[in-house]
C-alpha cells in the first residue's frame, strides 16, 4: 500500500469537510479555559482515522487520544487551527504524520482554504503541490520574518512566552502568530517563514511540520539548540542560517 497516498487523501479529504462546514454555524465546547473542539474537529479525525484504517496501522487522534501505540502509528492533528475555525478566520490545516521509533517519516499538511497540499518522506524531500521545497535564504535575523505562537496553558506562565515574543519583535524584521503551528512549520519550510519558535505544543502539532522543515534542508531543535522530538514542549524551526542567531533568545524562554 502507498502510504504516502493514503495519508494524502486522508488530509484532502478532511479538507473537503473542513471546507464545507466553514460557513455553516457549529458547535463549538471548551475542552479547557481557552483551549476549544469544534464538532468539525471531530468529524475530520473520525473520517481520517476510518480513511487511514485501510493500512492497519493505529492511529493517535488529538481529539480521541489515549496511550501511544508502540511501534509505527499514525500520528493526527485533525484540524490544526480550531480558534481560527470557530471563529471562520480561513486558516487551519489537517496534519498527519506516520511515526516510527518516536520521529516522523513520513507527513502531509493541507492548507484547507489555500488549496495547498504539503509533504515530505524521510530522505525524499519535502513538496507543496508537487513542486520541490526549500528554505529561504535569509541568514540574519534582522531580516527575517519569524512565526509563533501562544500555548493554551498562557495563563500559567505569561513572562516566558511575552519575554521570548518582545526579544524576536525587536531583533526581527517581522514576526506572526496566524494560529496553527502545522503551517507555520509547513511555511518555514516552503521559505515563506525564515524561523519558527513555541512552547507547549503537543506532538500531533509538530510531527509533520518538523519532517517537511528538515527535508527542505532547515533545521529544527529545542530551545536549547538541542535535538528535538515531537514529545518535548519547546520547539525551535529555521532555515538553518538564523538558527544559532535564535538559540540565544529562545534558551533563556525554556518552559
Ligand atoms: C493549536 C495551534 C496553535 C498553537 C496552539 C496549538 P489546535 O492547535 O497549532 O497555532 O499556538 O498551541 O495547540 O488546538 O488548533 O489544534
Ligand atoms: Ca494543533
Ligand atoms: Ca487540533
């Protein structure tokens, strides 16, 4: 069975969902004090896990999720973006990564209302619609344009992420916070991002994201510059040329 396959029709298809339901009132429930599932989050992973179901392999869905499946799983992030979603701001994005031995090897991104699909496999590069990925050139911070974004879990330990978000404001030449980290790390890694930093972020967030920045040649670690997996809660993502001018900011922001 093509995986790769599988795992894009499953993002496309939960896509069309998303697409869908985008104008239609739904119901939205808290799932913490500001952290919120929509019934299309819900959707989207039943019909993925039911669409990946045909590879036999066990799947781990934010929304359903319990104990880590040992061996190869797929990894879902049914709808990466629900504040955008419930509140119809057009940006949010299905992630899937397959795993093995906790990395991933293979991931699919979908820019649901930009039509753009985004993958990778380990050792076979990363694409957008078909065309070959690569980071972006930009080797000082100065002139960069940086991502982030703001944890859920914000009201526990404001300092670190303001303080971490005023030093890049000021070093930087731009930085965003859009709301789904999938596409932040799916524009590193297409070069519209130059970098990329965040606490907190579970593993669903980051799994796929992190395989298309490294096979677009950037670079992704901790806060600390240290290698990173998509179980640790600070991730730090760039074109590689501006990584070691961002470790020194991100590394006193440790959560
Ligand atoms: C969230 C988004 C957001 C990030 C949050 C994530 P969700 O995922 O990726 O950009 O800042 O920390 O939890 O809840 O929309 O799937
Ligand atoms: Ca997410
Ligand atoms: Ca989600």
């Amino acid at each position: 069975m093509n995986l790769l396959a599988l795992a894009k029709a499953a993002a496309l298809a939960a896509g069309r969902l998303q697409r869908e339901y985008f104008d239609r009132p739904i119901e939205v429930r808290h799932k913490g004090e500001i952290d919120l599932v929509t019934e299309v989050d819900l959707k989207s992973e039943a019909l993925i896990v039911d669409l990946l179901s045909a590879s036999k392999i066990p799947v781990l869905g934010e929304e359903k999720a319990k104990t880590e499946p040992s061996g190869r799983y797929w990894l879902v992030d049914p709808l990466d973006g629900t504040t955008n979603y419930a509140h119809r701001f057009p940006w949010f994005a299905p992630s899937i990564a397959l795993m093995e031995d906790k990395k991933p090897v293979l991931g699919v991104v979908y820019h649901v209302m930009l039509d753009e699909l985004f993958w990778a496999e380990r050792g076979k590069g990363a694409f957008l619609n078909g065309k070959a990925l690569k980071v972006s050139r930009v080797s000082s911070l100065k002139d960069a344009v940086l991502a982030t974004g703001f944890p859920y879990g914000i009201h526990e330990q404001p300092d670190k992420v303001v303080g971490a978000f005023r030093d890049f404001l000021i070093k930087a030449q731009g930085v965003r916070r859009a709301g789904a980290a999938a596409l932040d790390l799916a524009y590193v890694a297409c070069g519209r991002f130059d970098g990329f930093w965040e606490p907190l972020l579970k593993p669903w967030d980051t799994a796929a994201g992190i395989l298309l920045v490294e096979e677009a040649g950037g670079r992704v670690t901790n806060y600390l510059g240290e290698a990173y997996d998509p179980f640790q809660n600070h991730i730090l993502a760039s074109n590689g040329l501006i990584h070691e001018e961002m470790v020194p900011i991100t590394r006193k922001y440790v959560p």
